[in-house]
C-alpha cells in the first residue's frame, strides 16, 4: 500500500513537471493601418506561430466609407488553422466624425503547416466597388 502511494506521488510529481517546462500558447499579432494600406493596398505578410497558438489580425477599417473587410477570411486549409472570432473594433477617440477603426480576426493554429489567410477591403453591394484593399498572410504553424 505504501509503495502505491509513492509511486502514485512520483506520477504526479513528474507529470506536474512536465506540465510546467511545456510551452504555454503564445499571442500573435499582425497588423496594417490606414497609412499602410494607402502607401500600398494589396499587402502581404508573413507570421510563424506554434500548434495551439492564437493569431490576431488587426486592419484598418473605416465604416463611414461605406467599406468593409470580408466577414470570414478565406483559409486555404482549414485543418491548419480555424478562425474563431471577427469583430470592429471603433476608433478609441469618441466623437470623431468619419475617424477609422479596426476590423480584427483572431485564429487559432490547430496543427503544422503552412497555409495562406486573405481579407478583401470592399462595398458589399451589388455594383460597389470591389477589393480596393487586399490582406494575404501566410501562416507558418511549427
């Protein structure tokens, strides 16, 4: 009986152990602003991030133009990653007429691979126009 209950503490001693020295989940932001995206409008960048990491993508966005990001970003291979939210996010200074806010994405990296996340900046009705801003990311999970 004695030597079950130590060898059921040194269980749990080495699995506390290995709990502590594995990496926790990082947070990983990527972002382009206004300024950005009117130096160029179709950009493309590039993230690395771990297996069960979370991804923010934040961009400008301006409600008032009549422009918005696409809803669902397309992922070329939802097995890599999965999008988990998506909301604007209004400018910080109240009563600013037309000031631009952000749209922002956040993901979670589900296993390894290399797989490409892209937004379109466009009026969403018919005949407005349309990817007048453009955001690809490639997305590096190790």
């Amino acid at each position: 009986m004695k030597s079950k209950l130590v060898l059921i503490c040194a269980v749990v001693a080495i699995s506390l152990f290995l709990l502590a020295c594995s990496p926790a989940a990082q947070q990983v932001s990527v972002e382009a602003s206004c300024d950005d995206f009117t130096a160029l409008q179709h950009i493309s960048k590039e993230v690395q991030v771990g297996i069960g990491d979370s991804l923010t993508v934040a961009l400008c966005s301006n409600a008032t133009t009549g422009f918005q990001w696409s809803e669902s970003a397309q992922i070329s291979d939802p097995t890599i990653l999965q999008q988990t939210h998506h909301e604007y996010v209004p400018p910080e200074a109240e009563g600013v007429m037309g000031a631009p806010g952000e749209e922002v994405w956040t993901f979670k990296a589900l296993e390894e691979g290399t797989c490409s996340v892209s937004m379109e900046y466009s009026q969403p009705w018919e005949g407005g126009e349309q990817g007048a801003w453009t955001f690809t990311l490639t997305v590096v999970v190790k």
